[in-house]
C-alpha cells in the first residue's frame, strides 16, 4: 500500500517502521518540548513504529527502562517493543513484520482489542486514542470523515487545535459487505483493505479504530466518527 507508481509497488513493499530508542537518552530526547508547532522528531519517529528496538538496557535500571517502556506506550499503543544491548537482535524480529498488508487478519484483529488509549502528561505531545463503536458504516461516508480528519485538518480539539495523526489503524465493518475490512494511515495516506475473514453476524459487527497522533480528543473524534460515519437506524 501507498505506494503511488503502481509499477513500483509491483516489486517492493513496505514491510514495516523500525525505530531504535537508545534507552541512556531516550526519555529525554522523546519528551523534549519544542516551540509552538514544532513536532518532537523523536517522539513522531516512536509514534510511526511498528516496531520499538530499546538498545543499551544494560546502562539504566530496572525502574528507568519501566517508565521508557511506559512512555513509548503511551506514544505508539500498537508498536511491539523488543529491548536489547549492543544492537544484537533476532533477525526473525524485525524482518516480515507485514505491517501494511493483511497478511494475519487474525493476529491484526486480536492486537486491536487489548490496545488502551494512554494519555501523555503533555498537553499536545503525541498520544494513543482508541475507539471501538458497534455497527457498520457507509464507505462513502467513512472516507469523507478520514479525508476530513488527514487531509482537510477540519476537526478540532476543544482549544481549537486541529487533530495532526502520524498513524491510523482499525478493523471495519462496511454496510453490505460481509468481509472485515482494515484500515491503514500514516499522516495524509490511507489505505482500505478487504480481508479474508466474514463477520460471523450482524450482532457480532463493530469498528475499532486506533489514532496516533497530537492533539487528539477522545470525545471529539467519536463524536465525529458517529455523525459522519454510522448509518442510521430506520424505526416504524
């Protein structure tokens, strides 16, 4: 996916994002603070992973390597972190990872129901919203809000800061349509994917959405999300 030279794409794909956090410096290079509108490199580069390596563990304690642990969480929900020394990692970690494609629908599916939304102590630092909202939606509709959201920038938090996401993952349920769908996003791009799994029943069909981004309102974005997206229900 996103690939824009379709010819391109035919012969190379985007497996996954790598991002090495050296646990001595980490913390304080992830939670600088940089001036009004300036993005933390650091902290977006942890927010894109698919996969967080800690390297040097061997230079901090027990207790500094929980709270590094805790802090890439509450930046990136869905990243896997392996932690290590000297740079010495298990190739079968960071090769196949599949993170753009819909190789293991499953496993895909299963990873989105325990992620939590974690909150930073920073007002607009980078953070995980998750949102999980019952039904099926209009594909028609459900591009019109994330071209809104990624594209337009028209949604805003409570002080009027437009919602900026670097990632936007989730499992979707369409109206008419048997299969699970996937949603995949890194800033302006997205991606809507067909799987192979059905929905087993209409009772059983729900969405789950995971943003990644700053100035992220949890209530906002399920407000919007139910406004544009969830198709009425008809009564007698």
């Amino acid at each position: 996916m996103f690939w824009v030279d379709a010819e391109l794409g035919s012969d190379i794909y985007l497996d996954g994002i790598i991002t090495v956090v050296d646990a001595k410096y980490g913390m304080r290079h992830v939670t600088e603070e940089k001036s009004k509108g300036i993005v933390n490199e650091a902290a977006r580069q942890v927010a894109l992973a698919d996969l967080v390596i800690i390297n040097k563990t061997d230079l901090i304690h027990a207790e500094e390597l929980n709270d590094l642990r805790n802090m890439i969480r509450s930046i990136n929900g869905l990243a896997k972190i392996t932690e290590t020394q000297r740079s010495r990692v298990d190739l079968s970690d960071v090769l196949d990872l599949h993170a753009y494609d819909s190789f293991d629908e499953q496993s895909f599916q299963e990873k989105l129901c325990y992620v939590q939304a974690r909150h930073s102590h920073l007002d607009k630092s980078i953070l995980t919203v998750t949102l999980e909202i019952p039904g099926s939606v209009i594909e028609e509709a459900l591009n019109l809000f994330i071209q809104s959201l990624l594209w337009e920038k028209n949604i805003e938090d409570k002080v009027g800061n437009s919602m900026e996401i670097i990632r936007l993952k989730g499992l979707i349920s369409i109206e008419g349509k048997p299969q699970q769908f996937i949603l995949q996003g890194v800033h302006e791009l997205y991606d809507i994917q067909e799987t192979g799994l059905k929905w087993e029943s209409q009772d059983e069909r729900l969405n789950r959405l995971i943003f990644i981004g700053r100035c992220l309102d949890e209530s906002i974005l399920e407000q919007e999300f139910l406004a544009t997206v969830i198709k009425p229900k008809i009564t007698s």
